[in-house]
C-alpha cells in the first residue's frame, strides 16, 4: 500500500515538473520566430466564437436561477433590494470567471489534447519536426495566445449575462424596479472587483493552455492513449481551476482588502 | 556520410540500442533489418535528431549532429526527407497542401506555382495529380505512402532518404508500386536511401548492403553473399525462413 503510495506521489512530482518545463517552453516559444497569424486567428475564432453559446446559455441559467434562490431567502430577511449588489458580487468575483473557465476547460481542453494526441500517435508532430517546424510553437502557441485573449472577454460576456438574468427575476418575479437593481449592480462595480473578475480568467486560461497541450503533447497508447490524456486533461483542468481560484480569492482578499 | 559510433538509447530505463557502430557512405543505400521490437525504427529517429542518445555519438558528413545548434540542426533536416511508417500525413490537409506544406510553410512562392511543382511530383510517384483536392483518408495506403514520398521530395529535396517500414500493411500490388518508387528514387534521383524493414523478401529487392539488428545490437553489416555465409546465431535464426529469396538473389546476380 505504502510502495503504492510512494510510486503514486513520485509520479505526481515527475508530471509537476514535466508540465513546468513544457510551460515554460511554451511562454519562451511566444517571443520567437516564426509567428503563426492565420493559425492564431483560427484559434481565436475557434475558441471565442465557438463557446460563445455555451456561455451565453450557462450565464442565462446559472443567473436565473441564483437570483430565484437568493431572492426569495433575502425576501424572508427584508433585504430583497440587495439583489443586484448581492449578484453582482457573485457573479463578477466568482461565478462568471468559474463559470466560464469550466465551460471552456470541458470543451476547449478536451478538442485541443484530443487534436494534438492524434497528431502525436500518428507520427504528425515527428514529421513537422522534420520539416524544421517547432510544434510548440506551431500548434501550442497560437492556442495560448487564443485562450489568454478570449476567456476574459468570455467572462466578461459570462458576467453581463448572468447579471442580466438575475434582472429578470428581480424585475418580474421580486418586482424590484430596474433602476434599484442596475444601480445596486454599478455600485459594486469597484476596481477591487473588476480586478478579481479579470485577473482570475486570465490565469484559468493559462492553466488550460498548459495542462491541455501538455497532455496532447505527451499522449502515448494509441487512440485509447488519446482518449485518456483527453479524460485527464479536462479533470486536471477542472480540479487545478477550482484550487487555483480559492488561492487567488484569498490572495485578492489579502492583499487588496481596501478595493473590494 | 552517416557515422554512428558506440550510440546507446532507451526509452524509460530500458536500452533499446547498445553499443551500435556503423557507417553508410553517402550515396549508398542501406536496408536495416531485424524483427520487431529490435530497434530498427529508432535509428532513423536518432539520424533526425527526433530523439537524443544517451551516450555515443551520431554523425553526418563528420559533424555530431547533437552538437548542432537549433538553427543548424534545422538546415540539417533540410538534406533528410523521412516517410513515417503510415505516411504520418497531416489528416486535416488536402493532398496538395501535404505536398507543397514546405513550400507554403518558407517559401513565398505563388499558389499556382506551388500547385504546378506538386502536380509534377505527384506523376513522378505515379499518382494521378486530380487526386490533388483530396483528404488523406480518401486515399488507399499505398497512395497514402507515395504521397509522403511526394511530401519528402517536395519539401526539402533531400540527399538522403528514410523510409520507415514502407510496405507494412500494404497488400502486394501496392507493396510492388512503392518498392518500385524507391528503386526509383536511387536510380534517378541518385539519392542516399536508408530503409527500415522487416519484410526480408522486400528488402533484398532495395539494396545490396544491409544492417541486422537484433535486441539493439548489431549482428551483421555488409553484402547478400556475406549474410549467406555469416554463422552468427541470431542472424542464422532471422534468416533461415528466407535462405531460397537470397539464394535467388546470389543467383541473379552471378548471372
């Protein structure tokens, strides 16, 4: 049990500093030449505009349905007209960058192992390195730079429609008046929030860049090799988004108490 | 001229190669025999710098190319084409844009020039040039084969050619048309061609030196005739379900 144990914790040091060395290789082949625009762009389409739905129908639920359940329990206390600060907070601070770098994770992650494991078993990343071309930078980079750029504005549009939603309840359901709702929601607009709610999808968003083509990068086994680094690129993703995001909350908190 | 002098590699902690020493001149060709698992497949990958040794050394035209700096390295490559074994074509490419990916990826040459040299290439490995517009998986292996041929001659107009167990999987005729285009490719092209195999009946008709490896060792390097008569027990055992093919061979050739 303890040799287990044992052989089950070098491993974990070994994939720790695997992934490190791959990401660090990764931020240095950013600076480098060549520099793949159409590949970047294809990447930024295919990240932004593909999850853009699945935001979006996240951000309409998940807000909707937050709001109906605080809503009736701040009813119960008298406080029903703390609705759009309550929600505000929430949403900007921890549901909209968790939100979305889930969303993301579960179908970014899985696409980009998923290519680029088939690219490796198939001897494809061998044979663009022997035509002289980097496959980090090929295929790794212009995925980081996508995810970098588009899973804060995904957030941001994950914000605006969770907020959004949790208007309707409290306009139609709470019969709170827009007005009460939307200033409560701009007065918790401070720099402390907006900071939180930016600074958190930024980081997410390196984790799935590191951890998905890691694990696209390292794929060996075949097509059931590529099935399970896709299964434990989506679960690292996940679990190491969720730690990092309480790391971050309570290093925010510490820090920039007085912003928030 | 490839020199590989004591090279020594693994994967894990395990040594796949031990000890190997061996040279091809440049121009000549060289078939790499042994059964599978020998480490046949890993020399090629050590030749491209795919993979480093853990101890010895690799050299061409006498630099250590692991000595080599990215940069040079990268002009290195340039004198090599490889054909993986599958042909490793980029699945989501046309066959066009697998030929010409070189050309696209550093060259600024036009479309259409681009598009000519791929459709010359193309009749060159006996492929019909319409086939330009379709994806890999449309093709049949052997034309998936001639295409990565095509890929590799396109690309960089390499000195030396590896092909990575060409006819595996592939039914005879296809096995016929690319043990052809590799005949080809030393007698018109003039090239250096170094091709892994285990099929020994393929490999007497591609070279007249050859490499058996076995376990990672060396066993034998040198001539068809030297082989009939080599006594080393590993080779002897490889061998013995082909004494006829090589006999046949010997025979020919004295004719």
């Amino acid at each position: 049990m303890s040799f287990k144990l044992y052989h089950s914790f070098k491993r974990f040091v070994y994939e720790i500093d695997q992934l490190s060395r791959f990401s660090a290789k990764m931020i240095f082949a950013i600076f480098g030449r060549p520099v793949y625009f159409a590949e970047t762009l294809e990447q930024l389409y295919a990240i932004g505009v593909g999850s853009l739905f699945l935001v979006v129908l996240t951000g309409v639920f998940a807000g909707q349905g937050l709001a109906l359940q605080v809503s009736n329990e701040m009813a119960e206390m008298g406080s029903k007209f703390y609705l759009g600060r309550m929600m505000a907070i929430s949403t900007i601070r921890e549901l909209g960058p968790i939100l979305t770098a889930l969303m993301v994770a579960a179908r970014v992650a899985a696409g980009i192992t998923a290519e680029i494991g088939s690219m490796k078993s198939s001897n494809q990343l061998d044979a663009l390195t022997a035509f002289g071309v980097d496959p980090i930078r090929k295929l790794a980079v212009p995925r980081l730079i996508a995810l970098v750029t588009m899973v804060p504005v995904l957030t941001i549009v994950c914000d605006v429609i969770t907020i959004a939603g949790g208007w309707v309840i409290a306009v139609f359901v709470s019969h709170i008046t827009s007005r009460t709702y939307t200033s409560a929601v701009i007065d918790r607009l401070t720099v402390g929030n907006i900071f939180m709610g930016l600074a958190k999808p930024f980081v997410f968003a390196f984790i799935i860049a590191f951890i998905s083509c890691y694990k696209g990068f390292t794929t060996s086994g075949g097509t059931k090799g590529v099935g399970r680094s896709t299964n434990e690129s989506v679960m690292f993703t996940s679990i190491t988004i969720l730690i990092v995001n309480y790391l971050l909350t309570k290093g925010i908190w510490t820090f920039m108490r007085g912003y928030l | 001229m490839i020199t590989f002098e004591k090279v020594t590699f693994g994967y894990g902690d395990e040594p796949v190669l031990k000890d190997l020493t061996f040279s091809i001149p440049s121009g000549e060709s060289r078939v790499i025999m042994g059964p599978s698992g020998s480490g046949k497949s890993t020399i090629l990958r050590l030749i491209l710098g795919l993979d480093s040794p853990w101890s010895g050394q690799i050299a061409i035209d006498g630099k250590d190319i692991f000595a080599m700096k990215a940069g040079q390295m990268r002009e290195l490559r340039k004198q090599i084409g490889m054909v993986f074994q599958d042909g490793a074509l980029f699945d989501s490419m046309t066959v066009g844009e697998n030929i010409g990916y070189y050309l696209f990826e550093y060259t600024n040459r036009r479309e259409e020039e681009i598009e000519r040299e791929v459709r010359q290439t193309l009749e060159f490995v006996d492929l019909d040039p319409d086939i330009i517009d379709k994806l890999p998986e449309e093709l049949s292996g052997g034309m998936r084969r001639r295409v990565a041929v095509a890929r590799a001659l396109v690309s960089t107009r390499p000195k030396i050619m590896l092909f990575d167990e060409p006819t595996t999987g592939l039914d005879p005729q296809a096995t016929e048309s690319v043990l052809k285009l590799i005949l080809k490719l030393q007698q018109v092209q003039r090239m250096s061609v170094i091709i892994v195999t285990h099929q020994i009946a393929d490999a007497l008709k591609l070279a007249d030196q050859y490499i058996v490896i076995h376990n990672g060792r060396l066993v034998f390097d040198g001539d068809v005739e030297h082989m009939r008569t080599a006594e080393v027990p590993e080779l002897v055992d490889f061998l013995a379900p082909f004494r006829s093919s090589i006999e046949e061979v010997i025979r020919k050739k004295l004719i």
